[in-house]
C-alpha cells in the first residue's frame, strides 16, 4: 500500500519514567586521563548493573550522560519508583568509590516505538518526561 514503514511503525504511547545521569565534572577529570577512564568504566558498570536490578533499560550512553528508562522498552509495573531508586542507589553506590553524579529523574507519557529510516533505526521516546529528566540533570547540584 501507500503507508511507509515509518507510519506502520507508529509510536505507541504510556506512561514511563525515565533516569538521566551524568558524572559530575568529567570535563576536569580528563585532565588526568588514566583516572577519568578508571571512573568512567566503574561508573557505566554500576549505571547498567544498578539500573538492569530495577528493571529499566539503558537506551543511551553519550559521553558521560547515561539515559535510561522504565516501562518503555520493557514493562515495570513500578516504573516511578525503580526510577527514583535508581538515581537515588546509583549516587550511594558510587559515593563510596569518590565518583559524583548528578541524575534527573521524570514520570509521565510519552510516545515510545522503533524509529528512523532503513539504514538507520532506534528505539526511541519522545514526551516532556524525557525532556523534564534531561533538564533536572543539569541544573541539580550534587
């Protein structure tokens, strides 16, 4: 028929929660190269460990910004609360190893489907949630 791929493949819509983390002043720690790659990997092992016990899913890792999210991929029933315990066990964890992270956590809908083109696709969210996780991110102070 006439419809595309993409128009097949429509977003469904739920409600999710969504966990944003960040390390906290990377951009310094990179000065000192061999430290800043011993942080970041024991930080993006307890991010995927932290948030796989949840039940979330990590969708995105730019840089030192870890995404990740709850009843979008995966059902979770208690996705607002494996959410905020996430953030709140991932910063307790990685205290004791003198990492520091700033998190934003955010509920609510959002349309969520595999998205893109034929050489590239991605399971993708779109919803304020998203964009409200991303933002407490940056403007928490640790």
């Amino acid at each position: 028929g006439s419809m595309s791929r993409l128009e097949a493949a429509a977003p469904e819509a739920r409600r999710i929660s969504y966990t944003v983390s960040n390390l906290l002043e990377s951009h310094r720690q990179v000065e000192a190269p061999r430290e800043f790659m011993t942080n970041f990997a024991a930080y993006i092992t307890a991010v995927v460990e932290v948030v796989n016990a949840h039940k979330g899913v990590v969708g995105v890792v730019v840089g030192d910004h870890v995404h990740a999210s709850f009843n979008a991929v995966k059902r979770c029933a208690s996705h607002a609360k494996n959410s905020v315990e996430t953030a709140t066990t991932l910063r307790a964890n990685l205290v004791g190893q003198s990492i520091e992270v700033v998190t934003g956590v955010s509920s609510g809908m959002a349309h969520c489907g595999s998205l893109g083109s034929k050489d590239v696709k991605s399971f993708c969210m779109f919803g304020k949630c998203v964009v409200v996780a991303s933002a407490m991110e940056r403007f928490e102070v640790a």
